[in-house]
C-alpha cells in the first residue's frame, strides 16, 4: 500500500514538473515575442494600431498568467519536501 501511494506521489510530482518546465518555455518564447515585436513598433516610430494594441495585452496577459501559475507551482512543491521529512519518521 505504501508502494502505490509513493508510485503515485512520484508520477504526481513528475508530472508537474513536466508542466513547469512546459509552462517556462512557453513563458520564455512569449517575452521574446514580445520584445520582438516591442522592437519592431519602436523602429517604426509610429503609433501602434489598435490591433497591435490588443495583441500586447494579450501577450502580456499571458505572460502574468504563466508567471502567476510558476510562483503557485513554487508554493505548491515547497510542502512535498515536508512529506520527506514526515515519512522519514513514519518510518524510525
């Protein structure tokens, strides 16, 4: 029983870290996008369209939203090194 609960917390925590890891790169080419197309509006030197407008905050939404779900996933796997200490003297 110990086994399959411990089979399961592994393949959970391998899991997330595999979403981490999705969720970063996802969040690394969003600001270079951003910086891209931030360097493009500025050699333009012109006003950017209400499009390109709505695409920024767009962008920028995304990139707090993956940032928000970075720092929640930091939180979240602070407490498993608890679990360690908790089965170690479960365990003496």
């Amino acid at each position: 029983m110990s086994s399959s609960c411990s089979f399961r917390i592994t393949r959970t925590a391998e899991d997330l870290a595999q979403t981490i890891n999705a969720l970063s790169q996802r969040l690394v080419k969003l600001e270079q996008r951003q910086e891209a197309f931030e360097l493009s509006s500025k050699q333009n030197q012109q006003e950017p369209s209400p499009d390109e407008v709505l695409m920024l905050d767009g962008i920028e939404k995304l990139l707090q939203e993956c940032q928000e779900l970075l720092v929640s996933s930091d939180q979240i796997s602070e407490p498993s090194e608890n679990w360690t200490d908790h089965e170690e003297n479960m365990a003496a």
